[in-house]
C-alpha cells in the first residue's frame, strides 16, 4: 500500500551549465543540462511541494538571465500537467532559500511553509554584511528572504528547528547543516506509512544534483562507486558527503530511491513525459489506486 504519489516537474532549465556546479573538483569537463524543478507529493486528498521554483519579475527574473534559464513557466502552467492548481497545495516544504526553490511562495495562497529555523536566521546575518563579501549571497534573492518573514508575520511559516518527524503521516524532514546552504534540508517519504519503512524515498533538494553525487567514480582513486559532492557549499564538500551518506542510509542504499531534481537524466529512471511546453514530468511513484499523469 503507497500513500503518495510522488512528481518531479521541470518549470524551466538552463541549457548548458558547468559541470564543476553540479559535481565538485570537475573542471574543463564540459557542460550539462540543468533542469529547475519542484517536487509534489500526492495522496490522500491533499498536496505537498518541495520547493515553489523563483518567479519570473523583479530580482527573480534578473537572477534567471544571469543564469540563462530558458522556457521558465508558472507554476499555474505546470502543476496543470498533474491536475492541481497552486491553490490545491496544502504545504511547501522549502529545501533551502536560493532563488531558484523559495522565489515563488506568493503563488501559494493556501499552503503552510517548513523551512528550518538556520536557514533564515543566517541568510538574514548574511544579508547584514559589506558588499566586500556579497559572495556569501550567491543564488540569493533578498527578497526571498523578506517574503519569508511576512510568511511569520502571517503565521504561515513553521520555522523547523532539525528533524521533524511525520509532519504528515510517513513524511520526516531531515537538516544537513552547513552544506550546500546554511541548513539545508531534505525530505523522506516512507510511503509505506512504516517506522520501518521497505518503501522509501528520498527528495534531496541540492544536496545531490547528478546520478554522480550518489555514485561516481575516481579513476585516480582506481574506485568505481563512490560519493562526488555538489560544486557549490556555503559551508562544506566534507558535511555534503556526511548528508549523503545519511540519506543512502535511509533508502538501504538503494541510490534509484535519493531523487536529484536537477538530474536531466531522471527520464531514464523514471516514467516521464514532456508536456505541450518541451517540460519534463517525471512520476516517481503512484499511490495505491492512483491514475498515471503520464497517460
């Protein structure tokens, strides 16, 4: 028995990025596809999303052209393809505040926010410092982070202070502090409903953006299987791989289970399809009784 029927769409993606982003120490390799997408969870009469993607105005739309994201559409437009509406979502669990995953909670009126605690607390000191060291804010939107606080001043935030256990039945959020960003979060789906769950997933946010993270290779090293962190760490490569190792560990290592959502790739993993706008939908998985969004 699924409870949830699990969904990674792509709202937009940049053609060609370094893969030194996506993969740490990959210098002179070249470029991949780096799809933005959100993740929804699916069952029961209600609607999670992991991460909102940015909107297309302001500083939002200024970061995505430096960026050279191409074919960027609403979340209107794209939750379409699943049959929701952002008015159907009942929760957003943010994985972190880089434009690209906390840009659009406006689009959101009925959903209730997650976002830990540090995440806030240190992109606001970061905000404070001289301009001499805005490096700390790369990825960021400042106002973002403004959105996030009349979030609270609403009460439509849960400042989340580490783990949080079965926010919704079978769903945990998890903390890897001082990694990809100040505390960056990833969330487990026991989709069983089990404390000791044989069907688990993983949506990992940016703490793993390629197949690569789970399981590249060193031929320096002479190791064929072996965890190749994230270019890009506020804090460290060292707190990256201990994240992933603790996510391996909760899908038996299984790494099909740990979900990149920047994997261009996902489509040869999972059922996908591209909708009418050349954007890819990938179904995870389907709740028990549930009708295929790929048919």
């Amino acid at each position: 028995m699924s409870l949830y029927s699990i969904y990674v769409l792509e709202y937009g993606y940049v053609p060609e990025y370094h893969k030194s982003g996506v993969i740490y120490g990959a210098h002179n390799e070249g470029y991949v596809k780096l799809p933005y997408c959100y993740a929804v969870i699916k069952g029961d009469g209600w609607a999670a999303m992991v991460d909102v993607g940015y909107n297309d105005r302001d500083y939002g739309n200024y970061l995505g052209t430096l960026f050279n994201v191409q074919n960027w559409r609403g979340p209107r437009e794209v939750l379409a393809e699943i049959g929701l509406t952002p008015e159907d979502i009942n929760a957003v669990f943010i994985t972190h505040a880089h434009f690209d995953h906390f840009g659009n909670v406006d689009a959101f009126p009925n959903a209730t926010f997650y976002v830990q605690k540090k995440e806030l607390q240190e992109w606001i000191w970061a905000m404070s410092l001289p301009d001499r060291m805005r490096w700390i804010l790369s990825g960021i939107d400042t106002a973002d982070i403004l959105r996030g606080v009349q979030l609270a001043r609403d009460k439509r935030l849960i400042a989340v202070d580490g783990a949080m256990e079965n926010v919704f039945p079978g769903i945990d959020l998890h903390v890897a502090y001082d990694s990809h960003t100040f505390a960056c979060m990833w969330v487990t789906v026991r989709n069983d409903g089990k404390t000791d769950s044989q069907d688990t997933w993983v949506l990992a946010g940016d703490l793993v953006y390629q197949f690569e993270n789970l399981n590249g290779a060193s031929e320096q090293l002479k190791i064929d299987d072996m965890y190749l962190p994230v270019g890009l760490a506020t804090g460290s490569q060292i707190n990256l791989i201990m994240a992933t190792e603790a996510m391996m560990k909760q899908v038996g290592h299984e790494s099909r289970r740990v979900i990149p959502v920047h994997e261009s790739r996902l489509e040869q993993t999972f059922p996908s399809r591209l909708s009418s706008q050349k954007l890819r939908i990938s179904e995870i998985c389907l709740a028990s009784g549930a009708r295929s969004a790929l048919l």
